[in-house]
C-alpha cells in the first residue's frame, strides 16, 4: 500500500469501511510495534488467540512468515520490516481520518528501552518524565551492551544506550554522551593516599583497598593504562557489579575506585568523595543511542529517540 494508492493490493477501499484484510494488517503493525502477540492484543482490545490467528492468516496469503516466535515475544522478519514500511504510514493516516480504533482501543505501543542500570537511572529515566506525563509508555531493561545490542538486533528493544558502537550495519547508532571517569575515595583514604599518590604515583594506592564493577576490572584497568601507563595488576578487594553498589561502597569507606563523574558528581561536590588524582587527560568512553535501521512504525519511539539526543548534548 503505497500514498496516493489507498487500494493498496485490494484489501481495503478508501471509500469504504474496512474489510477483513484491512483488520489483519492493523492487527500486524500492532503486533510489530509492541513486539508481542500479548500486547498487540491489548492494545487492539482482543484476545490473544484472535491476534494469533490473524497473524497466521495473514501469514498464509503473503506465503511468507512475518515473525520470529521467542521465548518472550517476537522478532519481526525481513519481510515483516519491509510491509510495516509501505503500510505504516498510510494505516496511520486512515486510522486517524476515520477514527476507528484509535477513539477505543489502540494505544501507542510501549517503548523498549534497555542500557546500563546506573546511566538509565541516573541520567535516561529522569530525563525521560515529561514524555512520561505525556502518555508515553516506557519498559526499561537494564543489562550488559553485548547482550542487550543482540536483543535488538532480534527485536527485543527498540533502542539500547551502548558503551560502545556497535559494529556492522546490522544497527544505527550516534553518539550520545561522553562520560569522565575519575579516581575517588572518602575522605578517610585520600587523606593518607593522595599526597603520596602524586609523589609516588599507582604504587601509593597498594595498601588500599580496591571497589570495583567486576572481576577483570574494565574501568580501573583503563584509567591505570590511560592515565599512568601501566598495567593495573592487583586483584580487587571488593566487586560490585553495579557502579551505583560501588559508589555506595566507596563513600561508607571502603576503599578507593574509578568511577564516570556524572554517577558522583554529588557527592565529590559534597565532600563525600575526594578526587585522588586530577589528569590534564582523563579518560573518557563515548556512549551511543543505538536502533535498528529502517523507519520505526511506533512514533514514540522517535520522541524518544529526540529527547534523548537532546539532553545527551547537556550530560
């Protein structure tokens, strides 16, 4: 179906009511916007077997399968991308000129967010309210970005803040924010580690005791390579695998860590935290906003994908 052809393949008459065709293709967009047969029902005021059956009627006239069946939802095919580009529109615009089911029953789908806990909840959540308020529906998953960048690729979200640009051009990405990151501890350790830090360099920090994310130390072995040009090589003392759990941890006394500047900002202006070192280079990591290519058929999606860009200029 194609603008300025609203017969399309003769499933549906501009000047007519809508007939069974029509309702299956409004019934697929549902389900390719919310990415689930559940919610694709609840968003069309039907049950769940009817928006099964149609799926698979529609299905059986276009001789091609149209979604993926997962363990949670579904992952639209190529063919799927393909007919919710040349339909979306148009559907949209009848739906709107006619009224039917949007007065009733049809809701934008819900947002699928997914990124870093501590990023998410510290600067994309709060960030993200007044759309809330505005009726956007969001559904958050936390997670690691390998993970959650295959999640995407499979249809699970409809965007990923990363901590790296994904490669290939399976997905579209831009850059986001870049995030600081700096050497704390409370003020208890810098006292009796920070002058010697700088008179002695990393070996100073040895009778400390190390807060990190994880086992292998990705942050804390960065900020050693980038900043003092050389290996980090000590085991950590305490893991966290929440950078918001490291923070918490650092600030009771703990020990020391690297952590990005924005998660501490309030408490390093406080005086809970103490900048042990102050490079002329710090290291910094690029995040980006990363979804698949091609146009999205949920318009919130790109509210929120605007938002975002927009407040990631000012983090």
């Amino acid at each position: 179906m194609r603008h300025g052809d609203p017969e399309g393949s003769g499933t549906a008459r501009a000047d007519g009511p809508p007939v069974t065709d029509l309702n299956l293709l409004r019934t697929f967009l549902a389900v390719y916007r919310s990415g689930s047969f559940t919610a694709a029902a609840g968003l069309l005021g039907l049950s769940q077997p009817t928006v099964t059956d149609r799926i698979r009627s529609l299905e059986r006239q276009t001789g091609r399968e149209l979604f993926e069946r997962l363990p949670r939802g579904v992952a639209p095919t190529v063919v799927a991308d393909d007919l919710a580009a040349r339909i979306a529109d148009p559907l949209d615009a009848l739906v709107a000129a006619t009224g039917r089911g949007a007065a009733s029953h049809e809701r934008a789908a819900p947002v699928h967010l997914a990124g870093p806990a501590e990023l998410l909840c510290a600067r994309v959540l709060p960030a993200l309210a007044p759309l809330v308020e505005d009726g956007v529906r969001l559904r958050i998953t936390p997670g690691l970005t390998e993970r959650l960048l295959d999640e995407l690729r499979a249809g699970r979200h409809d965007l990923v803040v990363a901590t790296f640009r994904p490669r290939g051009r399976s997905l579209v990405s831009v850059p986001l924010m870049d995030e600081e990151f700096v050497l704390v501890a409370a003020p208890a350790w810098a006292g009796r580690v920070k002058e010697r830090l700088a008179a002695e360099g990393p070996a100073a920090l040895r009778a400390a005791p190390l807060v990190a994310y994880a086992e292998d130390l990705p942050i804390a072995r960065r900020y050693w390579r980038h900043v003092f040009g050389t290996r980090l090589s000590r085991p950590a003392d305490v893991t966290v695998p929440d950078l918001r759990g490291v923070l918490a941890a650092v600030a009771a006394g703990a020990g020391f860590s690297v952590l990005p500047r924005y998660l501490c900002a309030s408490e390093l202006a406080s005086g809970a935290l103490v900048l042990l070192h102050e490079p002329e280079d710090p290291p910094i990591n690029t995040g980006y906003l990363v979804r698949r290519p091609g146009r999205t058929g949920n318009p919130d999606v790109t509210r929120v994908r605007d938002l975002l860009i927009g407040a990631g200029r000012s983090w």
